[in-house]
C-alpha cells in the first residue's frame, strides 16, 4: 500500500445558512481546500452525506458536486453511513490513494439540515437506527442516548454534572473557533437548566442541527512533500461497525465499533493512547463524548468524566480532546463532520490552532460516530516530520 | 495493486416481492454468496442502494445489514451513485482488496421499490437528477430520456422500431432466465403499442420498477485460485461522471461518463471492444442501449440500432448483450442492478448460463450507469484460466 497525506483542507463556517444551498456550500469547501493544497487535477471525489434524499430530495451528490467544483469526468460517489458518512468518507479515499488507482482524491463531507422543520431533521436522523424494529416503537434518537446516559449514571454512580461538563468545555473551546456554530460560554447550571430533551439528556448537551460543508485533499505521502512543507499522514484508517440498536447489544455502556476499530487503528499506526496529543471523538451527546474516552482506552469504564473534572481533556491537558469545540459547539453538519473532526486535528498538527493551540501537537486520533455506534470511523493524523 | 478476482454470487429473483422486506432480501443475497465461494471469513461490506431514505425511512445500510448477515463488527457503508450505485459499490469493493486492506469483501446492492405507490418511486427515481434546475421545472426522468431519444431519432434518421427492438430481444432472452422479473417473449407490435409514457417512449421500452438484492464475493486472485476452479478476475474498474442533466452537455447523444470510463477500462485490462464476447449494458430504457453499443466502441455512432437488427448483439451474435434479458427484462431493482449485470456475465464467464450459454465466453464487459449518464461504472471481468 502507497503511504497517504492530506495536502489540502478546505471548510465553511458552520451554522444555520439559509442564504446557500448545499451545492454551494460544497463549492466552497472544496475549492478552498484545492487552493490550499496548491493543485487542481483531482482524480476522484467521496462526498460523505447522509440525508440529502429526505432533506433536499436530491441523490447522485457524487456526480452532481464534480460537476459543481469543476471536475465533470473524475469518479465519485456518495458515501453514507449515518453520522459517520464524513469519516467513512475519509476511509474511501484512503484506500482509493492507497491502492494506486487514484493519486489526488477529495474526501469530502456536506450536510443542509436547517432549512427544513426540525420534525423533518428529527425523522430523517432517526433513519440512522433500525426504523422498523426501534424507531416505529416510538423512541426518538435522542431517547435511545437517554437510556445509554441513565444506565451510565446508574451503573457506575456518576452524577449528571460530571456528563454534562464536557459541554461546558466543548463551548469553553469553540469561543476561539472561527468557524464554530456557538461561540459563547454556557455555564454548568445553563446546561442542566436547559429544557429536557429526553430525560436526562438537556438541550444543551445535544450537538445542533447545522448546515456545513468540509473537504480534505489527498494524495501520496510522496507528492505530499513536494507540495507542502506540512504534509500530513494518514498513519491509520479503520471502520468497524456494530449491530444498530443498542437492545441487540451485550453492552450498552462501551461501543464495541469503537473498540474495534480503535484497536485496528492502533495495531497500523504502531501507537499507542500514550502517544495521541490531540483527540476528535464524536460527542452527538455529552455521554457519547464521556463513553469514546473509555472505549478508545483514554480511561477505564466509568471514569471518562473524572478526565473531564480533572482539566486532562482541556487544551492544555493531557489528552486535549475537541479542541475546537467539537459537535456541540463547533457544530455537527452531520455527513461533513467526520471531516472537520480531521481538519480540526490537522489545524493543531500544523501549528495553525490559534488560542487553543496545542504545544508540540504531533499525532491525532479522530473518532467519527455513526448512530448510537452502528458505525466508527477511526483515523490516526501524524506531522509528517 | 493486488490483482482481485470473484469467488462467489448471490441473488434474489427480481419481481414484486411484497413478502419480503429490504434486508430480507440482501440476507438471501448475501448467503448464497458466501455459500457459493464457500467462505465465511468477511473483513468489509459495500452495499449499493439509492432510495432506501426515502422509500423504506432508512439509511445506515451499511452497519445494519453488517449486522443482519451475522458479520457485525465488519467494515461497511452504502455506495449511492443513483441507478449506478451497484456498480460503484463494486469499484469500492475492487480497490479494497486490491489496496491490502481487506481480504474478503462483499460488493452487494438492493432495492426495495414495489412496497411504495408509483409517483413516490417516480419522485425518488428523479433524485437521479438535479432536482433544484431540472426536475422542478416539471420533466419526469423518463422524460429526459424521451429527450434524447427523439434527437437521435433525428439526427440519424433512424426509426423508432430500430430502437424499440431492443425490447424486444431483451424480452426473448429473459424467457431462459430464472430470475428475471419478466420472463415471456413480446412483439414489436406491443412495445410499439403499449402505453406511451413519455412520447416517444412506451412502457415496454422501459426497465420494471422492481424488488432484488445481489452480493458478489471479492477476495485476491492467490486466494481465489485455491478456493474454486471458476475465480473471474476483476481486469478492469473505472467510474467517470457527468454533468448530471443532459442541458449542461456539449453532446446529448453520447454519454461522455461512459467513453470516459471505458477508455480507462480498456487501457486497465490491455483489451479492446472486440476482446469482449459478453457485454452488459444499462438498457433502463432502449435507447440507453443503444448509446452504450456505440460510446462503448461496439458500433459507430448512429449505428447502435443497426447492430440489433442485424442479430449482433443476441446470445449467438457477434456481441452477446444482457443475455439474461438486461435491465429490462431480467428487471432493474436500482441499487442492484450493477451487481446483477456482474452475475450475468460471471454466470456466462463460468459456462453456468444455461440455454442462453455463449460459446467460449472469455471476457465480459458491464456498463452500470447513474441518471442519464451522471455516473458510469465500467468492470472488465474475466475467466482466469
């Protein structure tokens, strides 16, 4: 297999864009991406989404975007796989440089939920369970987090406050994130005042519905260091999945994809949790934030909010975690958020993370999530020194 | 690369299949294949499906059908490339084992169509092409290719029996099939008088609105040449895109996506149009069958409808195309019709195809198209002897 980096990012503002459709929002991350990568001859597309057939009735994003960016004739496809679309993505064009068939490939992500009723955006999310044996019974998606949560608190007498920080700190973060959804500060009392969702799970620790577009180029480990004097290497591209529902589970408490993947992801980077700087996990809600910490081997079962309390996931911690604020601040546009996740990540290992920077930020680990962890995508970024 | 080869089909019949739901169908699928290459060990699962959001409420195909076939814990995600998707899940499949990533892949599709009333099916079936400038505008995706049909009738002053007579071959040729959703012979006469859909296209013109489900087994060719006697290598596989609406193109009477594409799969396999003996082309209506005869290099432009009438391209004919009766006649359940035109031609490649059997059949060539040429998927398969 041919070493593979990334050489390009490109990305919009994350928010509520009414004023653009998601074509152009495409275009624009796209060719910001291909600018900073200083080329324009892309072999092959991947455009992680996952609702745009219920939400803007539209399928065939693969072609239809090439032809948007400029680029009718490359391959390209629509890759879905829930709220994991964006790293699954990734991994498509991974092994598309990786095999040798394409040399330049845009591993991109797009999701437009803003501009429908949020019912609409509520029933097409909830497409990421298994809708005929779970979601006709009458739980939402956010119900189905809320029994993870209670079982958590339960099992291992955590208190909510302890879950409900990492939401605390995730807008702590996004303050210095230009291109973050929220950037303001909640306090922990905000949090937990905030309106229930589905009990416990409040308004403020569920990640928003957004609008957003973001674009990763990718080529060989070998053009890449001609092209840029920060080429950054995919040390790790892995994809695990697990059955849908979490009824169907031995254990509601750890994803298994996670750990799956996390371990294949680890055995081909040759690292080790030890050796992670900065960490992207997929915190659709502040228990799937605390349940990645465990499961990718940050902290043993039941203790991912004590890393939280403790300040080790804060920038300037031990395991700097979410930086930029991750999906409740930075923003969650579903099929493009496995890839901010990376471009977030990539924005620490070049040095170009503003405030929040992390010192010395040399290997990354992003974990994207599909559904209550049907799917995890798991890549391992590296400075290319 | 590592040279990639198939080592087991699975499928459903095509037809009505009210009984039996979406993962129904992909389970039977996908068993037959595991059972016919005689393995059990699966690393990943691409699964090409277009409409599952808005026909069946559910995405996240991937993951839960992983899950369905006894495998959780592989990696897997759907491949969306409209009517091309079971092609393009094909290609994903091809470059993953031909990367060194995985060893064992599944390259399946399935559509779930009948269980919905026909103008949401027609709606979704539109998604296939640009909702926000074209089908708003009031043009079904039936009537864009009436569109093209007319110009060429035209431009090359050839009748519309000439084109419709591809109806009626695919027809003849399904009579021998098994799993063909349509297996009895029709006349000219009927196609010409059946109703008209959209002038000048008539209901027997076009491919049946249908259910199916179909997985090949990818695994290398060293693998391959231990497990079976008959492995088919994969010699070639290309995607290339269009502009998505025939108004944005240069020329409306050749899909550039499939001279792309079958350029670079010619050059990929060292082949030429005249190395092929079994030919599958995208016949969603007629005359997409007779633009492929001619973009693939099986005829000069103009001439497609010549090579039908001339007896070319029947089971005993110089071309042997869609010998099971092709989209058409065999049926067209979306997201699986790449992968049955695949087990068409492997099942020619094998010598396992019955009274339709072409003698000698060395190499095949299968052209699975998205919309109206947006996406094309070209694979080269042959025996490997």
């Amino acid at each position: 297999m041919r070493e593979v980096a990334i050489v390009g990012i490109g990305y919009t503002k994350i928010g509520e864009l009414w004023e653009r459709s998601l074509r152009d929002l495409f275009v624009e991350a796209s060719l910001r991406a291909l600018e900073d990568a200083g080329i324009d001859d892309v072999d092959a597309l991947y455009v992680g989404n996952m609702m745009s057939g219920t939400l803007q009735e539209q399928e065939h994003l693969g072609a239809l975007l090439a032809g948007y960016i400029g680029h009718p004739g490359i391959a390209a496809a629509k890759i879905e796989a829930a709220c994991a679309s964006g790293g699954v993505s990734l991994h498509q064009a991974y092994m598309a440089v990786a095999s040798g068939l394409y040399d330049v490939v845009l591993a991109g992500g797009v999701e437009k939920m803003t501009d429908r009723l949020t019912p609409d955006v509520t029933f097409s999310l909830a497409m990421a369970d298994d809708m005929e044996y779970t979601i006709y019974s009458g739980v939402t998606f956010v119900g189905l987090n809320a029994l993870v949560y209670r079982l958590y608190m339960h099992k291992y007498g955590v208190k909510q406050e302890d879950i409900a920080n990492f939401a605390v700190l995730m807008h702590e973060n996004a303050v210095n994130t230009p291109h973050a959804r929220f950037r303001r500060r909640v306090k922990l009392e905000d949090v937990l005042r905030s309106p229930l969702i589905a009990d416990p799970i409040h308004l403020l620790e569920c990640a928003p519905i957004s609008d957003g577009a973001a674009v990763l180029v990718l080529t060989t480990l070998e053009r890449a260091k001609k092209l840029t004097d920060t080429p950054i290497v995919i040390r790790a591209s892995a994809v695990a999945t697990d059955y849908l529902s979490i009824y169907e589970r031995d254990d509601m408490l750890s994803l298994r994809a996670t750990v799956l993947a996390s371990r294949k992801a680890y055995k081909q980077a040759k690292l080790e949790p030890k050796d992670i700087n900065v960490l992207e996990v997929h915190d659709a809600f502040t228990i799937l934030g605390i349940l990645a910490l465990e499961d990718l081997g940050f902290a043993e079962r039941g203790r991912g909010a004590v890393l939280v309390k403790e300040g080790e996931i804060a920038p300037d911690g031990r395991v700097p975690t979410n930086t930029m604020g991750g999906l409740k601040a930075r923003g969650h546009p579903v099929g493009a958020t496995g890839i901010y996740q990376a471009i977030d990540a990539i924005l620490q290992l070049r040095g170009d993370a503003g405030k929040n920077q992390v010192p010395n930020a040399e290997n990354a680990l992003l974990q994207s999530t599909g559904g209550v962890g049907g799917t995890v995508a798991i890549h391992i970024l590296s400075r290319a020194d």
